[in-house]
C-alpha cells in the first residue's frame, strides 16, 4: 500500500513579495534567493517543503487576498518551530526593533518561544522544536 503525504500551504497576502521574502529567509536561515514572481513566492525548507507562501494583494482573483482591510493576519498566526532557536532569536532581533513577546517557555509545549510582526503585521511565533 502506498504511503500518503499532506502538506498544507499557507498564503498570506503581502505588500512586497520580494521584501517579505528576503525577511522571512533571514527569519528562518534560509538560504538567499529570490521569489518566483514578483506577485507569488514560495519559502522552501531544506527538503523543499513549502514552509509559507508570500502573495501580493490584489494580484489575482482571489476573494482573500483582494486587499488588507481590515488589518491582515486577523485569526491567524503564523507559528514556526525551528532547531537553531538561539540563532533565529538573533535573527529576529536584527529584523525588528521591538520582540511582541520575548523569549519564555510555553507551559503548554515545554519549549522556549518568541513573536514578532512580520513587515505586513503578520504575528510570527518561532518556537524551539524541543525542550
């Protein structure tokens, strides 16, 4: 019997596809590159899983992503957990001014984590992927 797979890719619209890119490759470490397209990008993991999708608004027709209002991201956070979690605190602290939440332990997971916005006023959670 054959194995299956599900992978689930999340799109989130965005102002700048190339500016939104650049910064969650440096949030996660990932390698520099560019998007696709300047309207649609797609952040990759090391086995080529799709880790987030960037889409400018208003770039097709799609009823979500048409335009940011009201402010974007309401019901949704985007929640990452990464193996180099001291490096990726580092790395957010040299992409934002001000953490939304400093590191601490999820009581809930055991594991250390952190938020910040995202240049489009996603909330970001990168959590250690373990304790």
């Amino acid at each position: 019997q054959k194995a299956s797979m599900r992978r689930i890719w999340t799109i989130v619209g965005v102002a700048d596809v190339s500016r939104s890119f650049a910064w969650y490759q440096a949030l996660l470490g990932l390698p520099k590159s560019l998007p696709a397209h300047d309207y649609f990008g797609q952040l990759l993991d090391d086995d080529g899983t799709v880790l987030l999708c960037l889409h400018q608004w208003g770039a097709d027709e799609h009823p979500t992503l048409t335009r940011p209002d009201p402010l974007p991201g309401n019901g949704l956070l985007l929640f990452f957990r990464v193996d180099d979690f001291d490096d990726a605190l580092q790395r957010a602290r040299d992409l934002v001014p001000d953490l939304k939440e400093e590191p601490h332990k999820n009581p809930s997971t055991g594991t250390m984590e952190f938020a910040l916005c995202d240049p489009d006023g996603y909330y970001v959670m990168v959590s250690a992927r373990t304790a």
